[in-house]
C-alpha cells in the first residue's frame, strides 16, 4: 500500500521569500516521487521527479526537492517565489508493483503576495 | 506537438443523459487514466488501462465505463450521469518502460456538470 500526506493545503509567501510545501509518503516498495503543479485551468505539469538516483532532485523553474528515505519525506522548495508559482502543486507516489499505481496527496495551493 | 486531447472541456447535462469524454494521445504510450478532480481531495483514478482491450478499475469506477480498442484513444462513458459525478476529470498517459514509474502526461481537463 502507498500514500501520500501534503502537510498544508495552503501556503502563502511573498515574492522573493522562500517556498517550502511539505510532502510525506508511505509505501511498501523503493517509490518514486514526483511533483506536479496544476495553473488554473490548466492540465497537471511535472515539476520533477525521483527514481532513485540522486536524493536533490532539480526542476524546472527553480524549483528542488530532496528525497529523504529515514524520515519519508519529499519536500519541495524554491530559494525566491515569483508571482508565476501561483498555482496548485500536488505530490505524488508511485511503485513499482501494482500496475506503478499514482497515488495523488490533496494538494497545496501556493499564493504569492507581491 | 506531443500532446494528451479531451473533448469536450466543457459540459453541462442533465442526470440521465448518456455522455462520453474522448481522450487521445499521440505520443504511443502504453498506459492511459482518468481520473477526477474535486475540491480538497487531490485526484483519485477512475479506470485506467495498460494496453489496448487491457483495462482495471481505479479508486472510484462506480458509474463510469471505459475501453481501450485502439492505443491512442481511452474514452470515458458515463451510461446515466447523477449529480455527484459533477467534477474535473483528466486524461493522463505514459510509457511501459522503467517499471510504470515514469512521468505521467496530462490533458488539460473536461469540467462536466450534471444538473
């Protein structure tokens, strides 16, 4: 079985302050993570992945996350916010049984104030 | 272009109506998925399909049909929409290759209304 736990369904910064949205993750097999981030009305994007190779994983537009297997977690920051992060990101864990199921969290909003 | 189409993006139609979601994606990838989208509840998979005539239920198939005849093509049939099925749904598809964990590949989304 695998899920997946965003810890904050909103977070909301100011321009050129950090982003950090937390990700926890359970699962039964060596997983892979990915994030994705959704604009409004638009489809779902992937931001970046791991898959076991290395545990900094980088991104498009600035963005990193660190897989860090001892405490389950995937967080995903970015040094400065722009006003163009506004948007949806969601977390997700797939394994390598099971048809390499997707297993989404609920999602963070990220709002960006100038 | 390598891209992920649905049609219709938008639809309004009443409880009872049969309707179909078209989905297609010309980047022959072997595996394809719906999924909807609701407030606070992430996206949850409705059916989704490893190969051509190889289909599986998700989380949430209640009410929905699916099939899988060709491999660019997955639509989703909804044989006597109901008002709970008023949502955001996504076609997704990816490669075979690296165990089934590779990226997914989205459509930009059909937002249905059942009144």
């Amino acid at each position: 079985a695998q899920s997946v736990t965003q810890l904050d369904s909103h977070v909301s910064v100011s321009e050129g302050t950090p982003v950090l949205l937390r990700c926890n993750y359970s699962s039964s097999y060596s997983p892979s993570l990915f994030w994705y981030v959704q604009h409004p009305n638009k489809g779902l994007q992937l931001l970046l992945k791991y898959t076991s190779a290395a545990t900094l994983v980088k991104g498009i537009n600035g963005f990193e996350a660190e897989f860090k297997k001892s405490e389950t977690s995937f967080h995903l920051t970015k040094p400065s916010a722009h006003m163009s992060d506004a948007a949806e990101y969601f977390c997700v864990v797939s394994g390598n049984t099971n048809a390499g199921k997707s297993t989404f969290g609920d999602g963070t909003t990220l709002t960006v104030k100038p | 272009e390598a891209q992920v189409t649905q049609n219709p993006r938008y639809l309004i139609t009443v409880t009872g109506k049969k309707l179909t979601v078209t989905c297609s994606q010309n980047m022959n990838h072997e595996y394809m998925s719906w999924y909807r989208q609701d407030p606070g509840l992430g996206l949850r998979q409705i059916y989704y399909s490893m190969n051509v005539e190889v289909t599986d239920k998700g989380d949430v198939p209640e009410g929905y049909k699916v099939s899988r005849k060709e491999k660019r093509n997955f639509p989703l049939i909804l044989e006597s929409p109901s008002p709970n099925q008023t949502s955001l749904y996504f076609c997704a598809s990816r490669q075979a290759s690296g165990g089934w964990t590779g990226e997914l590949f989205f459509g930009e989304g059909s937002r249905l209304t059942v009144l």
